[in-house]
C-alpha cells in the first residue's frame, strides 16, 4: 500500500463557550495517500470541517485550541511549525477550496490579481507577465470560458459555478500535495454541481494530489471518493473503501445515513430516518455517543457505559461499534420494513441530496 502523504493522529480540537467546552474534534485520525479521494462526511455538527481547519492551523485561538494530536505531512508535524514554515505551506503544499467562493474571494480586486498573488506569494522570481499566463492557464484548465478577458473581471462578474471553478484553479496553482474541498458544490444548482465535480477530478489528476472530499451528499460521496470515513459526535466511527461503506457497512450509523436516501429509479414504501437529534458536544452521552440513536442498541450497558474504539476489521475498514457483527441482521430488518436494499446503488447523481449544511 502506498505510503501515506498526510496522517492525523488522535486530533483533538475543543472550544471554550460560555456554556462549556465543546469536544468538536475528539481523537480523530485518518490518512491520506497521494493521488487518492477520501470522502469525509457526516451530519452537521460532526466534526469534519473543523478537522481539516486544523490541518491548515485555521481555527481561532482562542476560543478554539488544538489540544492534543499529530498532523503529519511527509512525516512533518505541522502543529510544531512557526507562523512562518506554516506560510510557506499553505497554498503551496496544502491548499484549500471553501464552501462559499463568494465570501472567499476579495470583492474589491479582480480575480485573475487574486489568481496571480497565490502564485507569486510562493515565488517571487514570476514576473507579472509570467503570472498573468500561467493564471489563464488556469482558468481555461477549469474550464472558465473566454479565460483571458476574464482576469479583469470582479468576483461579482462570475456567476456561482465560474467563482468555483476560479477558486479551485487557486488552489491548484502552485500544484499542492493535498487538496481540501469542504462542501465545493453547496449552494450550486445540480447541473452546475455535476460541472464542478469533473473539474475537480480533472485539478486532481493535473496534480496528483490526495484530496479531502467533505459533504453531506452521499452521491457526491458514491461518484468521487476512493475511501470513505464516517464521523459522528468528533469522532471517527467507520472508515472503509466506497464499495465497503455503500454495500457492507460495519456501523449503524453509516446505515442510518444509507437507509435514509432515496435510490434513484427505485420506489420504496417509506424512508428510514435516523430517529432523535446529533449529541450535544458539550455533553456527549456516555458510552457510544450514537446509543441514544441507535436502534441496535436496545439499551445494552456495554453501549452506554463503553466508549468504543475504532477497530480494525477485514480488508482494511474499521469500526467503532461494539455489535458491529449484528449489522447483516439490522439490514435486512430495514430492507424488509422498507422495502429498501442498502446494497443497491444511491441515487450518485451529483445533487441527489439537497440542502446546505455548515459543519
């Protein structure tokens, strides 16, 4: 297997409130390889935009802090960097591309500026000239039409989808080793999102970076990722390939998610939700976070009073459930109450799920 380009290691990120702390992040890891997608997602509130912040050191201290962990680029802590080193990484070894491009890009300068600085910031010997080109390159590479009349424009010229793919040319641009994309297809209507996903596969493979996917559309998830890790509550509860997590999930939680989609061309009597409310992250409940929730649970101690562990099982996925071997019976109850076969394929037209969500 390849060797990892990024791990994180036990990440625990909290946040000091009037109320308490809130355990956003909590113990979480995962890795990355190069070349590869790894698809973070579940439910507001879990934990997987805050666990990339990380990564980039982004979160505001105070009230946030990183308060214990490893993130590791090529073996390289990056939480034991100075301001400095940590710079010179951003947006060049690790770039990033933000739910809302609007807010994200300076409304005052025009883009291909905005394009042209993210390369020059990272080496000064690109002339003007240089920049200018290397950044038209760009916008025709993400398929910005008209890419050179364009660099004069303002952010307000662009409309949603052409904002997003200017972002994603500007996280490209000095050709980083890993990529995030946090929700890149939020507020884009489903043609527009179907648009920018394959300029996203296309700005992966002119790099070859390892990419972090974070959505709540799980047929964002089916169409793009390689792996998958599912979070809830701050923490990892089920990482595995897409086929793994799609057709043999090791986490009731995971199956919540899965049972509660609609298939595409399928009718089935009624959907499955996830009953109750995500937990409170100033007040997790003991044991497994998701036990209140979890239909398997059926008020079993060892749910409520054991934390468990994320273990590994066959052909590399994990799990952090302590019945994870009932999940075949727990299927086939909704597949007869529902008429839904969690085997079959998720409606993984890009958009199948609507809806914004803000983690």
């Amino acid at each position: 297997m390849t060797e990892a380009l990024l791990s994180i290691r036990g990440l625990v990120t909290e946040f000091s409130t009037p109320d308490g702390v809130v355990h956003a992040v909590d113990g979480v890891s995962y890795d990355v390889r190069p070349g590869e997608t790894v698809g973070v997602v579940g439910e507001s509130g879990s934990g997987k935009s805050v666990t990339v912040m990380s990564i980039l050191r982004l979160i505001p201290q105070p009230p946030g802090r990183i308060a214990a962990g490893e993130i590791l680029l090529e073996g390289r802590n990056l939480l034991e960097l100075d301001d400095a080193e940590l710079r010179k990484v951003r947006g060049r070894e690790i770039a990033m591309i933000f739910q809302d491009p609007m807010t994200s890009l300076n409304p005052v300068l025009t883009v291909g500026s905005q394009l042209a600085e993210a390369i020059q910031t990272h080496d000064a010997k690109v002339t003007d000239a240089e920049a200018r080109r290397r950044v038209v390159e760009l916008l025709e590479l993400v398929g910005v039409p008209n890419a050179a009349a364009r660099f004069g424009q303002y952010p307000h010229e662009y409309s949603g989808g052409m904002r997003q793919r200017a972002m994603i040319a500007m996280a490209i641009a000095n050709r980083p080793k890993i990529l995030i994309a946090d929700e890149p297809t939020t507020a884009l209507d489903v043609t527009i999102q179907a648009q920018v996903l394959q300029v996203l596969k296309t700005a992966q493979e002119e790099t070859q970076a390892g990419t972090i996917l974070i959505t709540h559309d799980l047929g964002v998830i089916a169409e793009m990722a390689d792996r998958v890790v599912v979070m809830y509550g701050g923490k990892v509860v089920e990482t595995g390939t897409v086929d793994d997590i799609f057709h043999n999930p090791s986490h009731p939680y995971t199956l919540g998610l899965l049972s509660s989609l609609p298939r595409a061309g399928k009718q089935v009597e009624r959907l499955e939700p996830i009953p109750g409310q995500p937990p409170s992250l100033i007040n997790l409940p003991g044991g497994c976070s998701f036990h209140p929730r979890c239909r398997m649970s059926q008020g079993r101690d060892r749910c409520r009073t054991e934390t468990p562990e994320l273990v590994q099982l066959a052909d590399g996925r994990a799990s952090a459930c302590h019945f994870h071997e009932e999940l075949p019976e727990e299927i086939a109850r909704i597949s007869a109450a529902t008429g839904v076969e969690i085997d079959a394929d998720v409606a993984s037209e890009p958009g199948a799920e609507h809806g914004r969500e803000e983690d």
